[in-house]
C-alpha cells in the first residue's frame, strides 16, 4: 500500500483551505502556494513541509476530480434536457454509482492498518451514506414495478381487444401469440 501523502494528512480546515486556493489560482502558481501553506503549516506548529512537487500532483489529482464532476454534471444536465427520462434510468444510475463508490471506500478500510485506523465516525459515516443511497432507491424500483403492471395490464387489455376483433379462437390466438414472442407449442 502507498505511503499517504503528507497532503493528505493535513487537519481538515488547513486541507480546505488549500482547496480553495488551488481552485483560486487555477490550478497555478504552485512556488507561491507552496511557500504559503508551509507557513501556514508553521504556524500550526506541525512538524512537516509539503515539496513543490507533492503539491503540484495533489492539484492535479483535484483539478482532474473537478474536471469530472463537471462533465459528470454537464451530462447529466444535457440528458435531462433532451431525453424523456420516464423510467427515470439516470436517477438510477446515480443510485448504482453512489452505493458502488461507498462500497470502494468500505474496502479500503484494513482493521489490521494501525498507522491509519478508521473512526467509528467515519464507519458510521459510511453506513449512513449507504442506508441514504439505498432508502432513495427504494421509490425507484416501487416506481419501475408500478410502471411494469401498468404496462402488463394495458398489454392484456390490448390483446384481449384485438383477439375480440380479430374474431380469433382461443387456440388460433394462442398460436399467434406463441408465434410472436418465439414460444414452440406442443400441439
């Protein structure tokens, strides 16, 4: 497993505001940044610098995260725009990514990793998100079930009129039928 970047290891508030100045500089003006948060870090009194280099992989590694979620997002919103999104497929392949990226943090987790053990707040953490995620797909598929009835009922009713005027036997619509969804009959 790889060494966790000293960026990484940053408190939280010190590791935000880096963020916010990564994103304010564009992604630039690394010698300067790095001046700033090693002072900053020093002011903290930590016991650590951030290189130039380290912190030049770092941005690049949140300027590409951002980069994605604004593609993520821009897809998204072209898609609701143009498509009639009725079995709501989007919302549920929202729902699948969310639970498999909580998935992946869960087995990131090593009980026998002493140096970076995990809190029960993040466990907990995690366990919300995931019960979240998993209570607001429940609409979703009683939604899809109710949809799928709908249809079945509407396709029987359709069949039984057609069948009507048709003015079709029983086994003669039966063999339609079979001839239509590729059933072989024993006859």
């Amino acid at each position: 497993m790889p060494a966790v970047s000293k960026i990484q290891q940053l408190p939280a508030d010190v590791k935000a505001w880096l963020d916010s100045k990564l994103v304010a500089n564009a992604f630039g003006n690394y010698d300067e940044l790095t001046e700033q948060l090693n002072a900053k870090l020093e002011g903290h009194e930590l016991e650590m610098t951030v290189s130039r280099s380290g912190l030049g992989i770092y941005g690049k590694g949140l300027k590409d995260r951002i980069e994605k979620i604004r593609n993520s997002t821009a897809a998204a919103k072209l898609l609701n725009e143009t498509m009639d999104d009725e079995g709501d497929a989007l919302g549920m392949a929202n729902v699948a990514l969310a639970q498999d990226l909580i998935f992946q943090l869960m087995n990131q987790y090593d009980p026998d990793d002493t140096e970076h053990p995990i809190s029960i707040k993040e466990i907990s953490t995690l366990f919300r998100a995931l019960g979240n995620v998993s209570r607001a797909s429940l609409p979703q598929k009683q939604w899809a079930k109710k949809v799928r009835e709908e249809l079945a009922r509407k396709t029987a009713e359709a069949v039984d009129q057609i069948q009507a005027e048709a003015g079709l036997s029983d086994q003669q619509f039966e063999r339609v039928r079979a001839k239509f969804l590729g059933i072989k009959l024993d006859v």
